[in-house]
C-alpha cells in the first residue's frame, strides 16, 4: 500500500522533519533510520512511503532533527494506524502534536475512570472513497458523546439533527467516516458534544468554524484527516476525593489491619459521595527487621512488591484443618476489635496464616497458567526481591552487607541460591501473585465506580533494600537524604535513606524510574511524587550527622572562598567556620549544671576560650552510638543533645563533590558563631545566604528538574501530583507549570511566606488542595494546638467575631470544608478524618486519636486506624446525602 503523509510544522533554521514509526519501511522503531520529509510550502511536510499490504497495523510519529544533533519528539504516544484490507491508497493529513494545555484530561484517572467508557462504538477504519475525520476530546463524560455538524451535505448541512456521531472506539481520539462525494472540495464544519441517548446538543465547541480542503481524491483512495483537538466550551472539570492510608482502613472482613480488598467498600463510599479519587500511601513491602519499626511506609525493602500484610487471607482460599481455621478466624476477630493496628501480631499472623495455606494450596497455584503469566511478566524483580527475603530472614537482618558472599549481588550465585531455597522462593512468589491479584481486582472495579486510585510514590528509598542490593551504582550510599528545617522539624529532617546517581540513572535513559513508575501505573490512575523538590535538588547529610542541619543540597553551585571574598566582602576563616565553633562562654547555653563535667568529658581546651570535641565525640553519629550504651535518662538526654548542638555550630559545610568550595549552613543565624560575627559581616554573610538559598541556583535547579521530570512523567499516562512543599525554590512553578503537575495547596501552609494562611480563592487551577495531611494535626486537632492561630484563622479567614470557640466543632469544620470545596482547585482530596469532622456523632471523640505521623519522630508507630467499620459508613444515609450535596454544590 501506498501512503502520503502530510504534516504542518513550522520549523526554525536547521530544523527538518522525519518520519518514524513501527514498521520496517519507517524505520522499525530505530529513530536513526527515520525516514526525512520535505518542505512542500511555509509549513507543510510531505513524505510518500509504501508498505506491505500484509503490515495491517503500526504505529507511526514524526521527530523534528537540528543541524546540532538535537531531537525533539511530539508528546505523547505515538499515533496508531488501521486499515481496511481493501484500501491500498493512503493520504493521511496529521498535525504536529505538542503538549495540550489540558494534559490531564489525557491521564487514565479521567480515560479510565472519570471518564470511563464501557461500551464503545465499533472501530471506524481508513477506506477507498472516505474522509476519516478524527479529534482528540478527552473530557467527555460518559453519557456524552462527540458529533460533527457543517455545511456540506455530509455533515447535516448545519442541521444539528443530522449531525453525525462520531465513535469513542479509540477514545480519547473520536473518528468518523464521511463519504468524499458529500463534502466536496472544502467545507466549513464544527464539532460538538451531545447526550449519548438523547443525541440533545450540550455544547458547540468554543472557537470558530473548522475548514478544509481536500484534494482531488484518486481513485480508491482513503483520506485521513488527524490531529485535531476538541475546543471544549464547558467550565474545567473539578472533583473530590478522600485520603486514608491501606493499614487505617477497617471492615468486618479485617483481621486487625486495612487490606486491599477493602478499597472496593471506600470506593462504594468515594462513588455514592460523588467523590472521584481515592488516594493512599505507598503500599510496598517495608519488612525489614519483623517489629513495629517496619510500619513506617517510606521504608520499601522494594519499589516493586507489595507489602503482605495487605492480603485478603479469606480470598485466598481456607485451610482443610478447620482446627486451625477456627484459630485463625478467632485470631482475626480479636485483631479487628483493636483500636490501632498492632504491626507485629498482625503481620505474623498473616504470614503464619500464609505459610500454612501455601504448604496446603501452593504447588497447584504455582501450576496454573495465572501464575505462570504473573511469573513471568514480573520475574525480573520478582526473582531478586524472593532471594533478598529469604536472606533477610536467614540472616536475621536486611543490611547486605552482613550477609557474607552474597554481599554483593551476583546473578548466577542467586540462581544457585533459588534452587537451593525453592520451597522459602516459591512461598514469597505466592504471596506477591495473591497480592497483585486481589489489587488489580479493586483497580478494575474502581474503574467501573468512575473512582480513581491515587497512589503515593516516595522519594527514597532504603539503603537495605532489593534495588540498593542489585543496583548500587544508581545511589549514593556513603551519604543521607532528608529536608532542611520547616515546620515540621526544626533540626531538619534525616530520613536516612541514600541519594540518587543521576548521572548513572541517566546512561539508560532513567529506565529503573521507568519500571518503577510503570509498575505503579497497573494499580493506580494518579499518584502523588513525594518530595518533588528532590527532583530538583535533594537535601544530602553526611553519614556521620544525625540531625539535618549539617546537610547541603545535591547538586547546587557552592561558593569559592574568592567568590566570598570578592563578591561579597566575606572572608572565610575555614578553620574557624567550618568545624564546630565552641566557646567556653556558650557550655552553659548548652549542658546547663553539667558544663565543668561536660568540658571535661568531651572537650579539649584549644586555649583562648575555645574547645574542639574529642576525636571520640567528634561526629553526630559517633555522640549517638556513644550514650546507646549508656542509662537512659534525663541528664544524658541532655547531655547527648547538647552534643549533637555543638557539633551543628558551623557557618559553612564544604561540598563533598567540589572540595574548596562551600554551602552556608542552612539556619545559621540562629548559631553562636553567627553572633560571633562584626556587625557588618552579618550584613555580608546575609547577603550572600539569601542569594544561595533563593536565587543563585535557581536556573541550575530548573535545569535539573527539566532534565529528569520530563521522561519519567511521560513513561505512563497516571494524573501526575506533586507534593511541592518546604523550602521552594523560586524556579519550582514554572516547572510544575510547564509538565502541567498539579501542585499541593494547603491553607495552613501557604507558598508566600508573608501571608499567615493560604487563600483557597486563587489557589491554581492544577492543583490538589487539602485541610491536613498524613504528616500533620487533622483540623480539630491543629484547632486547639495552637490558640493564637486559631483565634487568628477564626477572625481573619472565618470572617467571624470575637473569641474562637476552644474546640472546632462541627459547623467550623464544615465552614472549613466548603471553603475548599468551593476553590478553583481541579482536586479537593482531604482527609477522612476532615470529612467526618463535619459531623459530631460520627467524628471520632478524641482528635489526639486521629494522628497518622510525627515527621519530627523517625522512629513513629504508624498504627491509625478508623474508629467506625466502612460498612458502617456506608450505611451512614443522611450523613452521605449532606455530603454529597456539599460536593456538587460546590461544582464537583
């Protein structure tokens, strides 16, 4: 068959254009075989290819080259051409394909499940003496369809009841076939949108009359014109949704911990609610040591498997020994009765209940042909993460480096490994091809409730985990990630987990990213990038610090001592402003009645009033290894502090990649050696600090984000968030703006820092707002935790009188509620506790009960869990109606 491709691209000096696509005459895919286009007038392309007429379907795009080297590519996936086996004569008529400025509509959570379309129009293929028109209309909801009305004959001659459907077969792409003979050379036309069952017009699109050209057709030719995009009129879509972590969820079903079967009941309650998301955090697998420390869900042993303690045990099937099955059941009763989720018992239970189970069930699940398909479709992290358990557990510890010749990951020793172990193997394989099971059940059946699932993909990970044991060269594991002091920590915050080798990640083009995005994308329709200001540069702590004041950021342009010098008039002293500025002045700040024994046990006298710290004590970490062999008690807590402060006494922390160079030491001001300082170099160490931490790297930063975010982003078609928050660089928006990422607004935390609470009436359109987080107080806690804030919002945001309440209680809430419903946010996602506040009968008695996480506490039990079943409520009728009308009285 032959084949006329036309593309309008104005392209720039040195620019030309190619054709690349799937079949061999186009290149097979390889962009360096592409096939190049000529420019047949100010904007227009033109190749002509042929290929065989056995090639039914391929896949086909065009890629703009520069003199330079440089390639750019449309957005998006490539198109997909299909035709009928009766045609031979191709001219297909395409538009280049940038970035549109509704980019999420185009994301599976509105395709898949806002917008899902269950019964589809049957496919309309290229033919002989057709026009097949086409236009990409994502947000059209499902009981709407897209029409096209003009003046030619064939288009109803602008009578709208002769408007022709067009079918959603490929939707978001809408085609139709009209017959060349009905349009003649040109015609003015308009796409518009009408009810499914009613074909009632509700709405034309917003721009004026289409037209087109055709020319002369041949004989048996098909044109194709492609490309185009519908000019939706309608006010931009905005929805609702609930946030509540798996663990916290509870049903009759449980056994004393939330599973993934029981989203199908949060989903029920998301849909009847008319709330379209439901987002939780991360579900992967965090067992390293078998305790409680396990439970915090930032801690992934592997960004791939799923943790166990999610299983529906009785959806796996019964044990034969129903004296063990009635232990089980008990068992599971007691656990659900709990408040909180006890971590420990629960997940032994589970996994008690599992290992008895596959030694009954086991050999035939691992011979069904289901099993056989997940195997293999997942075996290549699945085969190392079963190795890694069965490590973990045979050497009583996840640290790799412990466990002697298989240290290091070698292939060929895990598969000897494996066989030796197959039984311990198999067991781990069983338990991730349930868990995938019963999660791709509740993914499908939230795509038939309109409800998408939003998941939480975090920043790190561990340090003892699979993919630090397989693929150490893409981290950075002789130093620590965290966050500079916010709100939340004033010390910072130290997660421990290692940072990325960019550079290494970028030799494959990012592709462990990729997988682990891609292997998100088959359980969820959005997801929230945790800590996306790590994209941009992340906050890097040397091994040996604790807290997170002694970090810098990964990467950022560090200052020379010239540079200080000369364009700042600050003269570093390197000995005295980069190691610990101790004075004998300042013991008494710190170790209070126990300065004489401190300066003796741990200092040594430098003279003229000025200590250094023992090389014993010289680190944070060696200060902390130190007294956990010591009584715990008051005065050595005090003691150990007040280490761990003296050691934070500097002005500046050399770069561990430039040596010479420098960061200023984030919140210096608030040090001693900052007081130390004239007058006048205050005012020059100031100067400099601001321009470090808000404009210096600013373009380097957007430069970093732009390099990473761009691929990663466009590896699966999820609704990408963001959660944007702590010290923001100034270039952040206009990435966020540029790859259309909805960013996190919280009023509570507003991104201008001269403002004591964010305006919910300009919050941007993409973006998710919310009342708290799992990090933070939920509204009635905050409430009362802090009186002159709260009297302060109660007077200036509430608009009302006099003293605030000492409780919020309910209609406060709701006030709170329907401010933020009532924003222009495209996502209101709050938290279940917020929604139930609203109401004084259902909320939870205690809101000290409603905590999730301490950020400042590394070692927090995270261990909430509902007070009230969700079949409980779900049964809640007049408390679901109020909300549901609040919904859509706000416009969602």
């Amino acid at each position: 068959m032959k084949l006329t491709f036309t593309v309008n691209y104005r392209t720039e000096w040195g620019e030309s254009l190619f054709l690349t696509g799937s079949a061999a005459p186009l290149g097979g895919g390889d962009l360096s075989q592409a096939i190049p286009m000529q420019l047949t007038g100010a904007e227009t392309w033109t190749v002509q290819v042929e290929i065989p007429d056995t090639v039914s379907e391929f896949t086909y795009g065009y890629i703009v080259r520069h003199d330079n080297g440089y390639v750019k590519r449309e957005w998006g996936k490539e198109r997909r051409f299909t035709h009928n086996a009766d045609t031979h004569l191709f001219r297909i008529m395409d538009r280049w394909q940038d970035m549109p400025w509704d980019k999420p509509y185009y994301s599976s959570a509105f395709t898949e499940c806002i917008c899902h379309r269950a019964d589809r129009e049957a496919p309309v293929l290229p033919s002989a003496g057709m026009l097949t028109l086409s236009v990409d209309a994502p947000m059209i909801s499902p009981d709407e369809a897209v029409a096209v009305s003009g003046e030619a004959e064939a288009l109803g001659a602008w009578d709208v009841t002769k408007a022709v459907r067009m079918s959603d077969a490929a939707y978001h792409t809408w085609t139709v076939n009209l017959p060349l003979e009905g349009l003649g050379t040109g015609s003015d036309y308009k796409f518009l949108i009408v009810k499914k069952s009613t074909s009632e017009v509700v709405a034309w699109e917003g721009r004026d009359n289409r037209h087109i050209d055709l020319p002369a057709a041949r004989e048996g030719e098909s044109i194709v014109d492609a490309g185009q995009r519908l000019v939706n009129p309608l006010a931009p879509w905005r929805g609702a949704g609930v946030a509540i972590p798996v663990f916290s969820l509870r049903s009759e079903s449980d056994f004393g911990v939330g599973d993934f079967l029981d989203l199908k009941l949060m989903i029920d309650w998301a849909a009847d609610t008319k709330q379209n998301f439901v987002q939780l955090l991360p579900i992967n697998d965090t067992t390293m040591t078998g305790s409680w420390t396990d439970s915090y869900p930032y801690n992934a042993n592997s960004t791939f498997a799923l943790h166990p303690m999610y299983l529906r045990l009785s959806a796996m099937g019964r044990l034969n020994n129903e004296e063990r099955q009635r232990y089980f059941d008990d068992l599971g009763r007691e656990l659900n009765r709990l408040p909180q989720v006890d971590y420990e018992r629960v997940n032994n239970a589970k996994n008690e209940f599992t290992r008895e189970l596959f030694a009954q069930d086991g050999e035939a699940i691992l011979a069904t042909e289901e099993f056989k398909s997940f195997f293999e479709k997942n075996e290549s992290w699945l085969t190392p993460y079963a190795a890694f358990c069965v490590l973990r557990d045979i050497n009583g510890t996840p640290d790799m480096e412990k466990w002697g010749e298989y240290a290091v990951y070698d292939t060929e020793k895990i598969k000897d490994f494996i066989t030796l172990h197959t039984p311990d193997i198999n067991y781990v394989y069983y338990q991730q091809y349930f868990l995938d099971k019963q999660m791709r059940e509740v993914r499908d059946y939230a795509h038939s409730k309109g409800v998408a699932i939003k998941g939480d993909i975090p920043i790190g990970i561990s340090r003892t985990s699979v993919d630090a044991w397989i693929s150490p060269r893409l981290f950075n594991l002789d130093c620590q990630a965290g966050a500079p002091p916010d709100d939340f920590s004033v010390l910072g915050q130290n997660w421990g987990f290692p940072t990325y080798n960019w550079d290494e990640m970028a030799k494959d083009g990012f592709a462990w990213w990729k997988s682990r995005f891609r292997k998100m994308a088959e359980y969820f329709d959005a997801y929230r990038i945790d800590h996306v200001l790590g994209f941009f540069r992340i906050w890097q702590i040397p091994m040996d610090a604790v807290h997170g004041l002694l970090g810098v950021f990964n990467r950022a342009l560090p200052y020379s001592p010239d540079e200080l010098r000369n364009s700042y008039d600050f003269w570093i002293d390197v000995d005295r402003q980069t190691r610990p500025y101790i004075m004998d002045y300042m013991l008494g700040a710190f170790f209070g009645d126990y300065a004489d024994e401190c300066r003796d046990r741990f200092l040594v006298d430098e003279g003229y009033g000025r200590y250094r710290m023992r090389d014993e004590f010289d680190t944070q970490r060696k200060v902390v290894d130190y007294f956990a062999t010591q009584e715990k008690n008051d005065k050595n807590d005090r003691i150990c502090n007040a280490l761990l402060g003296l050691i934070d006494e500097v002005l500046f922390i050399e770069d561990p990649y430039e040596k010479g160079k420098y960061h200023p030491r984030i919140s210096a001001q608030f040090t001693f050696a900052y007081q130390a300082l004239t007058d006048y170099e205050k005012w020059c160490f100031n100067r400099m600090y601001n321009d470090f931490f808000y404009r210096r790297n600013n373009d380097f930063w957007y430069g970093k984000a732009m390099w990473k975010l761009p691929p990663l982003t466009d590896a699966t078609d999820m609704l990408v968030c963001a959660e944007d928050l702590g010290m923001i660089p100034a270039c952040v928006p206009a990435v966020m703006n540029n790859l259309e990422i909805l960013v996190l607004e919280i009023q509570r935390m507003p991104k201008d820092p001269n403002v004591p609470f964010g305006n919910t009436w300009t919050y941007p359109y993409r973006s998710v707002c919310t009342t708290s987080t799992h990090d933070m107080d939920g509204i009635r806690r905050w409430w009362e935790s802090d009186r002159d804030a709260t009297q302060r919002y109660y007077n200036e945001v509430l608009g009302e009188a006099g003293p605030a309440p000492q409780y919020a209680e309910p209609w406060i809430c709701d006030r709170i509620i329907r401010m933020h419903l009532q924003s222009p946010s495209m996502l209101c996602i709050l938290p279940l506790q917020d929604w139930l506040s609203i109401d004084g009968v259902l909320r939870r008695q205690d809101p000290r009960e409603e905590l999730i996480n301490i950020p400042a506490n590394p070692r927090h039990y995270w261990r909430y869990r509902m007070h009230l079943t969700l079949e409980d409520l779900n049964a809640q009728t007049e408390f679901n109606n109020r909300l549901r009308n609040e919904i859509t009285a706000a416009g969602r």
